[in-house]
C-alpha cells in the first residue's frame, strides 16, 4: 500500500483532538435510561461530525423512555454506500458514576471512564478513520456515500434500531461496520465475526394453597415443582453445541403456614447458532402444562406456565461476514499487525442487522473491563479503561481495509 507512512503521521496529528473528542463525550453520562444524557450525547456527536460534511436526523425510539437514535449522512457521488453503527448509550447511571469516582482519568496509556472502550472510543474510532480517508483517499471520500447510524439504547434490547438500520440500507450497500471495541489475545487482534444470540424466559408455577397445619395434604405445592421443572431447564445446557442455559432468579411462597400456591424463576439462554436456539427455545415450550407435582388429597396438580420475555438473534459464522473480516486481515498483514476473528458471548447490534448486510464487528481500538466502573485499593478490581495507543494502528487497519472494500 502507498502511504502509509503519511497515514500514520496524519492520524497521530489528529490524535489530540479525537482525545479530546472522547474526553467530552465521555463527560455526558448516557445511561440508556437517562435519556436527556443520550440526546445530548447525540447533538454533540452530530457537531464533531458536522465539518466533515454529514448531516443529522434524529430518530425517536419506540421506548418513550429513551432518547434518539442518531443518523449522520452524507452523500456521495455514487449510490453505493457504507453504514458505520456504534451506540450513544452506556450502563452506568449518573449516581454510579458519581458514588464509584468513575470519570475521565489518564493513567499512562489507559484512560479510564464510563464508555471510553463500550463505545465512545469506538465513535471517535469512526471519526478518525473518515478523517483520514478524506484526506488519504479523497475520491473515495466522495464517491461514497456514508451513513453513520447510533443506536441510542443498544444496552437495552431495542429492536425497531434494526428497523431502522434495514431502512437506510439498500442493494448498494458494501458492508455494515460495527465499532464495538477489539478483544485481545496477548498481543493478537480479535475481530467479531460472530455473537452468541439470546433468548430470555419466565417459568411460573401455579399450585394451590393451604393451611400447612390443617389441610397439607390439599396443597399443591408451587414451590416443589418448580424445583423439579428448574432442574430439567438447567439440563438444557449442552456444551458440545454451544449451548448455555442460566437458571438465573427464583422466588416463591408468602409465610411459613401456608403451602405456596406460586413461585417464578426466570433465566436466559444462548448459542451461536439458529438450530441449537430454535432447540431450546422449543425444549423450554414443552415444559409447559400440567406438573407431576399433586394434591396428596384430590390429585389437584400443579400448572407450568412458560413464557419467552426477548428474543436476540445469533449472529453465526456467515460468507458476508468471513469476506470482510478476509479483507482485515489482509489489511492487517500488509501493517505488519496481528488480527484474528472472534466468536463472541455478548450481544451486539450486529445481532440485529448481520443477515441484511455483509457485517462486521470489532472495529472500535481497544480496551478492557467494560460494565465495571468499580476500583479496589488493591487493584484486583479496575474500572473499564481503553488503550490510547491502540487508535492509531487500528484505525490504519480500518482505513486500508475499507480501501480494499471500495477497490481503491
Ligand atoms: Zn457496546
């Protein structure tokens, strides 16, 4: 590749200023419920992004709740576009942030604060990266045309933001690049090439109740059967598949004279793939209906009831997503970096969007301990952080590989 020594030099120049990017954003609490906090996160990030041409439309959540979603374009001379998503919302609220001391702090190369690596890094990453194609790659720039789509609540689950990502891409469309941060493995670079999906359930059992001293045997306990019913869900799990189910919350009963007519547990389960998800989903189904758990006296049985609460997607192994993540690690090798692709735990919007557009996520530099803003004296416990030295050299990767995607 040309100039790549020139690359360097102009993104190190640019790095004070992305600093103090994130430094500001980093500054405007955005917990996804603080919805003030998000719509001026949202305005700020519109102004850091105004002088490179795009514009702003603001787009209301179906959550009342929350804030809006942001969507910066800016058009080109072809119809062929690049859609860039990050999110504006984090999962501290202010009075964490506040009781945890957890703000803006620079330790050597980290930088600690709520959201410098999950994902207000990852929105400077993006402003860093079109600022060096405008100026390395100018006909490219403005050939294409880029849409930078922020999903306001992404902690949360929030589905009309894929609705709103499929709207605004077309046939046109190259790719869907994901700025959540990198992981590392020692000195090696993980993109994400693929997420586990998610589904969350409810079980609750309704028995019936009675007194415990005179009337035990007309009891069907709710409590009992649901510890029976919970066993056969945490057998669900099934390593050699990818799949985890977490039997996560239990309650039951009121006071100790009564045999309990309810109890509620509630968990999540996920995988990689769309066969072992539908699997699980229905294994779960089927525990529904009348339970083994009896009156002694009438035979009254208990009732399973199974209720699936959300539904996230897997985002499994795909030829889009392998062609993009090809076209990094290409870029990668040309750098002399080290990258590799991960298949991730966590959800991301790619969740939503990686079977409407060759997807790819990891784009964002790295860092470590995201949701955590707690530090010990010991420092066995440390507050998420990201590296400032990771911006320069990843958005080198970014922008040559975009290159490569555009054929430039
Ligand atoms: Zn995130």
């Amino acid at each position: 590749m040309q100039n790549n020594g020139s690359l360097k030099g102009f993104l190190q120049s640019q790095m004070p200023a992305a600093l103090e990017m994130l430094r500001q954003m980093v500054g405007i609490n955005s917990f996804t419920g603080n919805r003030d906090g998000v719509n001026r996160l949202s305005r700020f990030t519109a102004e850091c992004f105004a002088p490179l041409g795009f514009t702003a439309e603001f787009v209301p959540s179906t959550n009342k709740a929350w804030g809006e979603h942001l969507v910066l374009t800016r058009r080109g001379r072809s119809g062929r576009n690049i859609a860039l998503i990050s999110h504006l919302d984090t999962v501290f609220p202010p009075e964490e942030e506040a009781r945890n001391n957890f703000r803006w702090q620079v330790e050597g190369d980290r930088i600690f604060g709520p959201g410098t690596h999950d994902i207000k890094g990852g929105s400077v990453m993006m402003w860093l990266v079109l600022s060096a194609l405008r100026t390395h790659a100018p006909k490219l720039f403005e050939d294409i045309t880029w849409k930078l789509i922020w999903n306001s609540s992404e902690e949360c689950y929030s589905p009309d933001f894929s609705v709103l990502c499929r709207a605004h891409f077309d046939r046109q469309t190259l790719a869907a690049l994901i700025f959540e941060s990198e992981g590392r493995v020692g000195k090696v670079s993980q993109m994400v090439v693929a997420r586990k999906g998610r589904g969350t359930w409810r079980v609750t059992v309704s028995g019936r109740g009675s007194h415990a001293g005179g009337k035990h045997p007309h009891g069907a306990n709710a409590i009992v059967q649901l510890g029976q019913t919970v066993q056969r869900i945490a057998a669900l799990t099934d390593y050699a598949r990818g799949l985890t189910v977490n039997v996560a919350t239990i309650c039951g009963g009121t006071v100790l004279n009564r045999v309990p007519h309810e109890a509620v547990a509630e968990g999540e389960f996920r995988t990689f793939t769309p066969e072992a998800f539908a699997h699980a989903k229905a294994s779960l189904l089927a525990l529904a209906g009348r339970g083994e758990v009896r009156s002694p006296a009438d035979g009254y049985a208990c009732e399973v009831k199974v209720e699936m609460l959300v539904e996230s997607r897997p985002w499994p192994r795909n030829p889009g997503t392998d062609g993009l993540f090809q076209l990094w690690k290409q870029s990668a090798d040309e750098l002399g970096l080290a990258v590799n692709g991960e298949e991730r735990g966590g959800l991301s919007d790619g969740n939503l969007i990686w079977d409407a557009v060759p997807t790819l996520d990891g784009l964002g530099s790295f860092g470590d301990n995201d949701h955590c803003s707690e530090r010990s004296a010991d420092g066995a416990k440390l507050p998420e952080f990201v590296e400032a030295s990771g911006f320069v050299p990843k958005a080198m990767m970014n922008v040559v590989a975009i290159r490569k995607l555009c054929g430039s």
